[in-house]
C-alpha cells in the first residue's frame, strides 16, 4: 500500500511489502536516486549510475510495480517509443512497524555495525603509521581522567580525530547538541569527488541512556 500524505512535501508512506524491501535495501535505494531527482529513461539513468542497463532494469520494474516509479511519458527513438520515468515522490517514509521483523535491525544497526567496522580498520592503518604516538592519560576536573591521541615524536598529527563516552546534559543542551552534529553533517557531509579531497570516515550521534 503506498499512500500520499496531505501536505504539501510530496512525501509518500510506503507500507506495502515490496516498497518496503526496496527501499531498505541501498543498492536499490540508489537505483532509484536519479528518478527522484528528474525524469529518465532507462538509457540515461544507466549512464548515470554507471551500471549495464539490464541490471538496472531489474529494479526498474520492481520500482513500477511497488508504485515508487511511474511511466510519465514515451519519447521516440529510432521509431521506437521509449518509457520516460520518474519517482511517484520527492520522498518516501517507512514507518517501522511497517518493516518486517528483524529487517529494522538489519537496516539500521547492519548499516551501523559496517561503518564501525570501516571506522576501525582506518584507524588501525593510521596507528601503525605513527606507532610512537601513543595515547596520553591526563586528569580532568570533572571526568576523572581522559584518554587522548597523542602526536608521535615528530609532531605529526595521526590524522584521527576521536571522542566517545557519556555526557549529562539537560533537555536544551542535548537540543543545542544535536542541532550542531546536524549542521556538522549538512556543512561537511559532501561525497563528491573533487581535486585535494580525499575520504574520511566518520560516525556521529545522541542518544538519551536507556534506564532501567
């Protein structure tokens, strides 16, 4: 079941099964990127992704059929009419208890568990480059101690920055918080490839503690 909220976003809930599926699954999720930016056809959102467009047009159907991607007009080719596509919304929600057991924690947690394991690995690479770097234990006021990475003994920087742990905040400090991991996000979150950039791996977030 697809349904169309009332608001003005164009934001469409997805309940029904093979939406579900797809749009939890990244792979698919990407395939169906450039239909949600603009229409295309087949040919062009192949080019695009640069994947075969028969591979494409695996998910393309199942997009059809899910009711996320539709035909909007056919455009001519070599006296052939060619399907032109687009997404059926700018966005599509998927209440979690629209996700079949277990695919919630597949979905969200997979994803985070991957990430780590990416996030670990890095650094490991980057500790073995600078071995006399080190950790360095310092006192703190309020914490106790803290555990930071040094600078090895040239001086060089690990390129690693990293902090984990516990804070007590009110309601308003934790908004405050979050609201700056967001803008961090919005301003550096950029994964285009240009001249001088290169790939960082980062994990951020908030969470109250669970209690009891």
């Amino acid at each position: 079941m697809v349904v169309t909220l009332s608001n003005q976003s164009r934001e469409t809930v997805v309940r029904d099964h093979l939406g579900v599926d797809l749009l939890l699954k990244l792979a698919a999720t990407r395939c169906l990127g450039p239909f949600m930016r603009e229409e295309h056809t087949l040919g062009t959102a192949a080019a695009e992704l640069e994947m075969p467009a028969s591979s494409l047009a695996y998910y393309v159907q199942r997009f059809v059929r899910a009711g996320l991607l539709e035909v909007v007009r056919q455009q001519a080719r070599a006296g052939k009419p060619i399907p032109v596509y687009r997404a059926t919304a700018e966005s599509f929600h998927v209440p979690f208890d629209a996700m079949p057991p277990g695919v919630r924690d597949e979905f969200l947690n997979g994803s985070r568990r991957h990430v780590l394991g990416e996030f670990t690995k890095a650094m490991d690479h980057q500790i073995t480059r600078h071995l006399d770097a080190g950790v360095t234990v310092k006192c703190h006021p309020v914490r106790g101690v803290i555990i930071d990475l040094g600078d090895d003994a040239r001086g060089d920087r690990t390129d690693i920055t990293e902090w984990w742990g516990k804070v007590r905040l009110t309601e308003d400090e934790a908004r405050e918080y979050g609201a700056a991991l967001s803008e961090l996000a919005r301003k550096y979150g950029n994964d285009e490839a240009a001249p001088g950039r290169r790939t960082y791996i980062t994990m951020f977030g908030l969470v109250p503690e669970r209690r009891g």
